[in-house]
C-alpha cells in the first residue's frame, strides 16, 4: 500500500524550537478571538490552526502524537507550533495515517479538520510511518487501533492536568471520534470491531477494509469514504463492513477513483472534504444543520451518496 504522498506544510519542529519561532510564523496566533461558546453547533467560520507535539508511549512502541487545534489569531496558513488556543471548548477526533505517510502527509484532512473546530491528535505509528520497516502485521494484529485508543486517552487526560494548554479546553460529552486512510482506515474499523473502543461515537474510515465483525459496545456514526477502482483497499471489502453496521452510517462511493485521488488533487476532493466535516460537526458537535448538509455536500458528478439512519 505505497502512496503517492502530497505535503502540505512542513512543521520544522527541531529548528523552531531551537529558534523559539514557528516555521510558519509565531505571529499568526497573538490576538485573542472573541469568545466562541459553541452549544450544538460547530464553528461556522474557520479557525487559525496550531499544532503541539506530546512524545507518548504504550509499551516499548513509541507514539509520537503531533496534537492539531483551534488557535488563537487570524485563520488560514500553516499550522503554528504551541500557538495559543482559540477561546472554547473543543471535540477530540483522532486521525490515523496510512502505510508510509505522517500527520504532515495528510494535512489535506488533518489542518481543515482542526481549523473546523476540532482537537485532532494524529500519532506517528512506529512501524509504517514513513521511512519504518512497513510492517502492515500491526495493523492485522490490533497493535496500531490499540496504538490509538491509548493516544485517546492520553489526549484526554490533558483536559484534567493542571497547567497543559488543553487544560478545561476539550467538549467530551458527546464522545470522541476517529478518521483514517489505507492502513488508518483499516485501523479505524479496527476500533469498531476487533479491538472496540467505546469511546468512539463517530468516525470516518477512507479506503478501509472489513477488519472484524461490528463490536456491541461501540455506538458509532460511520461514513465510509472509498473509491470504486481501488486495487489497494478492496471496495467489496468495505461495502462488506457497511453492510455489517448498524445505522446511522453513510457510504461515499467516488466512481472510477482509485486509492486516493478523492482526497489529493482529484476533482471530487472538494465534496470529500466537506462531506467529512460535516459527518464530524454532526457526530461530535450534534450539530443538526451539518447533518442535513451531508447530502448535498455530496451531490457533485462522479460520486454515489448512501444513507441509513440519518
């Protein structure tokens, strides 16, 4: 499952912390917003984005976690290293790279995911990130969904430490949610199946496949996101765990598309992107408006919009 990757920023930690300045600019993220308190509805503008490194572990596997959020300061640009964050409180939702890739390979749904509102941990998963042994057996064996539910809790525990930035900072009442891609996709089924986490209450799985029978205990809003030519990540294989859970679920079927081009630079990009925040707002921030956005925000030429549930 080797992809073309396309990064879209480059957070230069090691040099901007010798510095003492974001690669991107520090200055971005000075002036205090208003206050934004968000009660069933999600941000309706979008929000700067900052992004802070925690070095966590579970066992001898080292998980890396780059945490994305709503900043303080004026929207659009790069990330900002340990920027302040946006006044509010804000959902979790857990993002989960493919075979070879990084949070920066994926910032196309990580950073518009963060400036929607949303607190996005996005671990760097020992043996198939880029440059690794590209051992794929830790995700048949449970090791990278175990990876991430320990990644959740230690994101959450931050909301209780007294003296972290994201102190009293996280909107947990509605549960968290999960998202990933090939290998992070099929990580993410795993959370709802073969090594449930009942945390989860929404998540979007892109170019998964079928990783186990629906575990009871999770109660989950799923939105499949796959293309219909995919040689990589079969698409029977997800239409086959659809298949298999309960509603409310969605299936966002690109036709013709292949592994990824849906998400970098194909011409359905656009309605994944906001078909995927959407699906979020909804699961995380119960926010009805989103939900009845979703199909519209799918209706565009070469895609196929299924529902149950909704």
């Amino acid at each position: 499952m080797t992809l073309r990757r396309r990064t879209l920023f480059s957070l230069g930690l090691a040099g901007a912390a010798a510095a003492g300045v974001s690669a991107l600019g520090i200055g971005q993220a000075l002036a205090d917003p208003p206050a934004r308190p968000y009660q069933g509805t999600a941000p309706t503008d979008p929000l700067a984005v900052g992004v802070r490194e925690y070095q966590w572990s579970r066992g001898d596997r080292r998980l890396t976690t780059r945490i994305f959020y709503p900043a303080a300061g004026n929207p659009g640009g790069g990330p900002v290293r340990d920027a302040p964050l946006a006044d509010g409180a804000f959902p979790v939702c857990e993002f989960s790279h493919g075979l070879n890739g990084s949070p920066e390979s994926y910032g196309d749904l990580i950073v518009p995911l963060a400036a929607a509102g949303f607190i996005v941990p996005a671990p760097v998963f020992p043996t198939t990130t880029a440059g690794s042994e590209g051992n794929v057996g830790d995700v048949y064996n449970g090791n990278q969904s175990k990876d991430v539910s320990e990644v959740i809790t230690r994101t959450i525990a931050l909301n209780d430490t007294d003296g972290d930035p994201f102190a009293g900072r996280m909107a947990l009442e509605l549960g968290v949610g999960v998202a990933g891609h090939s290998l992070g996709g099929m990580t993410t089924h795993g959370l709802l199946s073969a090594w449930p986490d009942s945390r989860i209450t929404a998540a979007v799985p892109f170019a998964c496949i079928d990783m186990g029978d629906p575990a009871p205990d999770v109660k989950a809003k799923v939105l499949f996101i796959h293309g219909d030519q995919d040689t990589l990540t079969r698409y029977d294989l997800a239409r086959q765990a659809y298949a298999e859970l309960p509603a409310p679920k969605a299936f966002m079927t690109h036709t013709g598309a292949g592994h990824h081009e849906y998400i970098w630079g194909g011409p359905t990009t656009g309605a994944t992107l906001e078909t995927y925040l959407d699906w979020m707002r909804w699961g995380l921030y119960g926010d009805t408006a989103a939900r009845d956005r979703l199909a519209a925000d799918a209706a565009v030429p070469g895609v196929v919009w299924e529902a149950e549930g909704l």
